[in-house]
C-alpha cells in the first residue's frame, strides 16, 4: 500500500502558466482541503531542457515514495519523463506524447496563453531537447491515471491512449483539449489516484 502523498508536483501545458484553469483549481482545492500537501506549480521556462533541469533540482529532495506529478498537455510528457525517473504517482491531462513532432510547426515567436502580451520564441533546438526526454515505457504503469479526452482538438487520443496501455486510463467521451470540464468531471479522480495527506 502507497503512503499517502506528501508533495505535489503540477506541470502546465505549451504557452501556458500556473495560472491556467486547471492549475489554479488544484491549487485552490490543495490549499482549501490539503494543507499540509507541499505544492509547487513553477513558471516553466520555453527550453525544455531548462524545464525538466528546473523540475528534478526543485523535487530532488523530495520522497519518491509519498511525492506525485501532475501534467497538462505539455507537462503531461514532462511529468512521464519524472514518472521515468521517480516511478511516483502519476496523473496526465491529454498528455502530449510525440511533442517533437507535434510543436515542430511553433518553432518561432509565441505568446502565452494567460498574456498576450508576453512573447517567448520557441527555438529550433528545442525540438531535439524533447526527443532527448523520451523515455519509453514506464516501470510502474500501474501507479499512473491518464485522462484523455476523444474530443481533444490538439491531440490524437489513440496515439495518447496507446502511450499508456498498462496504466489507469479514463477515456472520455467527447471533452476537449483544456478539459473544460475539470472541475465538474474530473478533479475529484485526480485527488483520490494521488490520495494527498
């Protein structure tokens, strides 16, 4: 039996930020219900390198055992490469799976989804910084939930499902790439696969 999870790790999505839907429903939901949860929710940078380099220093105190990651999107494959890397408990939101292929055609200046205002520029390199995290199949599948949207307009579901096919998977009829329907349909399942203290 897992111990309960002690700290929680949140990965956003490609453009986006801590202040994305779900990532400040998570947060609210920890602060209100589980306040004794360590979580953190970084800014993650465009490299991708410089991001998973960000993410294993800040979680490299943590214990694996009571530690958990979720990833939106983007995050989704970062938070598998931690899965790889820690074999804690896992929850990906329409993981990207094959984002080396699928963020190719973004290689130039972009604006952030929360801010208009705010342009990063996505280098050519970048997309071998990617191909370099994959890490095939997962040691524990069992200790991760995918939630994956048929709908999902950015995303191949079957290749998404397919990624995964010893781990939890919760295949939703229809929804979208952003979960639109989070909070109503779906944060409670995260909450209880990583079982916070």
């Amino acid at each position: 039996m897992d111990p309960q999870t002690t700290h929680l790790l949140y990965l956003h999505g490609f453009r986006s930020s801590p202040r994305s839907t779900k990532a400040r429903l998570m947060a609210a939901r920890v602060a209100r219900e589980h306040p004794d949860l360590q979580w953190w929710c970084p800014q993650l940078p465009p490299s991708p390198r410089e991001a998973i380099d960000m993410v294993m220093k800040g979680i490299a105190d943590w214990p694996r055992k009571s530690m958990a990651v979720v990833g939106s999107s983007l995050g989704g494959f970062y938070a598998t490469y931690v899965a790889g890397m820690t074999r804690c408990r896992t929850v990906l939101l329409n993981p990207a799976v094959h984002p080396a292929r699928d963020l190719a055609r973004y290689i130039g200046d972009q604006t952030a989804w929360h801010d208009p205002a705010e342009h990063f520029y996505f280098k050519p390199e970048y997309i071998q910084e990617l191909r370099t995290m994959e890490v095939g199949a997962l040691t524990r599948p069992e200790r991760v939930l995918a939630i994956i949207a048929k709908g999902d307009e950015a995303l191949d579901w079957h290749e998404t499902s397919a990624r995964y096919p010893d781990s939890n998977i919760k295949l939703i009829e229809g929804g979208d790439h952003a979960l639109s329907d989070f909070e109503e349909n779906h944060l409670d399942d995260v909450i209880a696969f990583i079982n916070p203290v």
